[in-house]
C-alpha cells in the first residue's frame, strides 16, 4: 500500500504548498518509540540535558527567519506574532535549562532515622525519577509554543524522558524543521538523535497511545479528540497519565460598578481579546456576563464598534474555518439570541468577527441553549445580559472547569471590603485554574507561578503545561529506606557531590 502523503497547506488560499513528509505506519510510530526509548540512559546525564535544551533555544533563535516564514505559510498568524511565539518557545527551553541546573524540581526530602520515635523511623530518602517515554500531541494554535519544541517538550526533557512528537496537520513543514533543530542540538550536546521523535497522521496518535513503551502523553487539542485519547490512555494494560488541555469557555464576569465607570474601555478590550490570533487562543474570552441597564449598553455599544472596525482574519485551517460558521449559525438560531455584530464568512477563505446576545434568564430557562456554554473556536463570543448578581451566579453554577476567568471590578471594588465581588471571587475560583481581575485572560506568561490548566474538560490532570511546575507531570517520586550511601544514587547521597537542594528532616 502507497504511503499516505502529509502536504502543508496555505490556509490563505487552500493551496498545498509541498509534500513534506508520509504519515506513519504502525511500524514506523514503534520504530520512533523504541528509538526514543532505548535514548533514555543518555538523558540521565543532567549537565548534557542543560546544555541541550540551551542549544536548542540558541538554534530556533539562530533560524527565527526560516521557522517564522514556515509557520507562516501553513497557519497564517503573522509574522509578528509568530516573532513572539518563537521568543516564548525558546524562554521556555532556556527555563527549563535553568530548572535542571537548580535541581529542586528533584523534591529532595531526606529524613533521619530516629529509633526513639513511635514508630521507630527508618532512615529515608526521596526524590523524583522519570517516567520514560513522553508522547506529544503538538497544538493546532501555537505551532510553536505548544508543538514540537513547545512546552510539553521542553518540560519532558528537562525531566530526562525521551519524546516522540506527533505533527499537528495545519503545520507539518514548520514541524519537520523544528524538529531537525532539536536533534541537532541533542548531538551537539552528546545526546542521541532520537531523544526527540517525529510522527504524522492522524492513526499515529491512537499508535502512539497504546504504544507500550510509551510512559505517559501531554495533549492540547479539542474535547473530543482529547477525550478519546484520554479514555485510551486509561484502558492500556498498563495505564498512563495523560495530561490534557482540551476546551476552555474562559468566563468573563463585568459587575455593575465597574460597567458605570469604565464600559468602553472594558467593551474595546474585550474586542482585542476576542480576535487576538482570530480567536484560535484557548483562553479567548467566550462568554460573558454584562449587568442589563445603560452601562451595559455602553459596553456593547463599544464591543461592536471595536469588532465592526477590525478587518477579517484567516483560521488555521479550512476544516476549522467552516465548523467555526457551523457553530455560529446554530447559536445564532437558538431562541432569543441575537447577534448585534455577525461573526461570518468573508470570501472565500477569511471570517468576520462578531459576537452573540442573550438574557441570562434566557439561557437559564430556554431549551437548547447549553450549546452556548460550549466553545466556539475562533473570533465569537456570547454576552450574556444579566439583571443581579443571583443571575450571575446562577450562569456560573451551570459551567464546566475553565482555564481562565475574569473578573472586571471597579476600583472601590478592588479596594474596599469585601463584598459582592468576594462572592464572585469564590464562584470563579472553583471553576477555573487562573483567576483574572482587571485584565484579559490572553497571554499566559511563562514564570515559575504560572499555572495553565483547570478542572475538566479544560484539563484531564491538576497540573499546568505552562510554568516551571509542568515538569513535574513527567516525574514520579522514589524513596530509598536504609539503603548504603555507596550504593545511592548521587542526588540523594549524603557528600550531595550534584549540590541538589534538599530538605533534611523538616528543615
């Protein structure tokens, strides 16, 4: 049977651009596998991983030309963003070095042994080992930051496992090209090639799931195809973590005070964080509540002037562009939603922004209208109007785990006692993973306290792909009882020759 061909594909036009590679069979995703996996032992050599994951970065930023005009051509997100994202990836890899030098991400724990104690306490040691092999399911939005040498990635080597990628669609080229950089750094570091695997086709992701030695998977992608992969990683044999980013609604809460004091400079706002990257970020606000009354109007007067005056946008891929038009028309269809700005084609290949209006009480009692309460990728959002803080409340009660949500206060509310607001505080606090006040939920900036995740469907784990705590999705901890120093290994012997920090019986 003829290999099955992996075109990149300009999203401008439709047009394929070139034949970059042929999706793999079941032996080839075994063949990487067991490449990556015979690879481990070398990434054992902490020094070599530091120096890799730098050399990586310096090589993307050494090519930011070649890879910014790739990502370019097959996802049509701009040379200045791309610029960016390209910055963000390599800050990532060069975090992640700085991690592994440091060491703390080990959680070295030692407690002395203390016979006097009830029971008496052996002597204990305990860090944190990795998993092994780590499939990547690169993101359709950040070809980049959350693909081949993304976050994912970075984390999983730095925490001494192995990866094997598997290509997003919309952007194979620029995929191949990363990837040949990573290598590259691997054996100018030391490393094996294959500490770093590259796969295509779609029936390479289920491969690789099932794949026995593969230890464990980070995914970002939709909630279906996410849970699919999900439920196969937990029917293995031998199950696996998997650690999924699948959808995000990303709340946005406008109380009364702060729509009177400032509702078009929130409504502008908002318009810039809808059609940021035309919508495809997985934290674009998609529902959001503004108080009936005249400064509501306000706000929605200022959300679609800012929508209307903003140009068309091009969608990662075609398939995307039309489920985006499908989803628009079926909400826009439901009783008593209105759509004062039309979110829609433009031409041939591009959309319009626009955003969706209903009454809370609507979406409360109306049938059919849980759809709203569904992500819409792409530049929509859904206001919904609401008449108290009870309406609020009862629309946050209906939604499912977030990544983000946002709360816009006015100043005395940020200031003075708590009062209403704290209420809505502790409502979007148990949805979400990161809490927003006064600000837009795009943009996850990359730092130590960072966390990128929440309860599901936004996540399948409580663990962020984002920050230096992503790392800690490929480790599993280890304790050695009373065993010799000689024979322990060096980040838990008591000279310490690596310098790992520790805690030493609670100190």
């Amino acid at each position: 049977m003829a290999a099955t061909p992996v075109w990149s594909v300009d999203p401008r036009t439709g047009k394929q651009l070139e034949r970059v590679a042929a999706e793999a069979t079941p032996r080839e995703v075994d063949d990487a596998v067991r490449a990556a996996h015979a690879s481990r032992g070398a990434l054992a050599d902490a020094t070599a991983r530091a120096a890799f994951l730098r050399g990586a970065a310096d090589l993307l930023d050494g090519s930011a030309a070649r890879v910014v005009e790739a990502a370019d051509a097959e996802t049509a997100l701009g040379p200045a963003r791309l610029t960016g994202e390209l910055a963000r990836t390599t800050g990532q890899l060069r975090a992640f070095a700085d991690a592994v030098d440091e060491g703390a991400y080990l959680d070295v724990r030692i407690d002395r042994a203390d016979p006097s104690l009830t029971p008496p306490r052996p002597e204990l040691r305990r860090y944190k080992v990795p998993l092994g092999v780590v499939a990547v399911f690169a993101a359709s939005n950040f070809p980049l930051a959350f693909s081949v040498p993304g976050g994912d990635t970075a984390s999983a080597l730095a925490a001494g496992c192995p990866v094997v990628v598997k290509a997003h669609p919309d952007h194979p080229a620029t995929s191949e090209l990363c990837a040949s950089l990573l290598r590259r750094a691997a054996v100018s570091a030391g490393l094996p090639a294959e500490v770093v695997g590259l796969v295509h086709g779609f029936d390479a992701g289920p491969e690789l799931i099932r794949h026995p030695l593969v230890s464990a998977a980070g995914f970002t992608g939709s909630v279906r195809g996410g849970r699919a992969l999900f439920d196969a990683a937990a029917a293995r044999p031998v199950p696996i973590p998997f650690h999924g980013e699948l959808g995000s609604l990303n709340p946005v809460v406008v109380t009364p005070a702060a729509a009177a004091e400032r509702a078009e400079e929130i409504g502008t706002g908002l318009a810039g964080a809808v059609t940021l990257g035309v919508g495809q970020f997985c934290v674009k606000p998609g529902l959001v509540l503004v108080p009936e009354g005249p400064e509501g109007d306000l706000l929605t007067a200022a959300l679609a002037k800012a929508l209307g005056d903003g140009g068309p946008g091009v969608l990662l891929d075609h398939r995307m562009r039309e489920n985006f038009l499908v989803g628009v028309r079926e909400r826009a269809a439901l009783p008593g939603v209105a759509a004062p700005v039309a979110a829609g084609p433009h031409g041939d290949h591009a959309v319009v922004a626009g955003f969706l209006d209903v009454a809370a009480r609507e979406l409360l009692e109306g049938a059919g209208h849980e759809l709203l309460l569904e992500e819409c990728f792409g530049p929509v959002t859904v206001v919904v109007r609401y008449a108290g803080q009870r309406e609020a409340v009862d629309v946050l009660g209906r939604l499912g785990g977030n990544l983000s949500a946002t709360l816009q206060l006015s100043r005395a509310e940020g200031e003075g006692a708590p009062g209403p607001a704290a209420e809505l505080l502790r409502e979007v606090t148990r949805l979400a993973g990161r809490i927003v006040v006064n600000g837009w939920p795009t943009g996850v900036a990359v730092a130590p306290a960072q966390h990128h995740g929440g309860p599901y469907p936004a996540a399948t784990s409580h663990s962020t792909s984002v920050g230096g705590t992503a790392i800690e999705r490929w480790l599993r901890p280890v304790v050695h009882q009373a065993v010799p120093d000689a024979l322990l290994p060096p980040e838990l012997r008591e000279a310490n020759p690596l310098g790992v920090p520790r805690r030493v019986t609670g100190a």
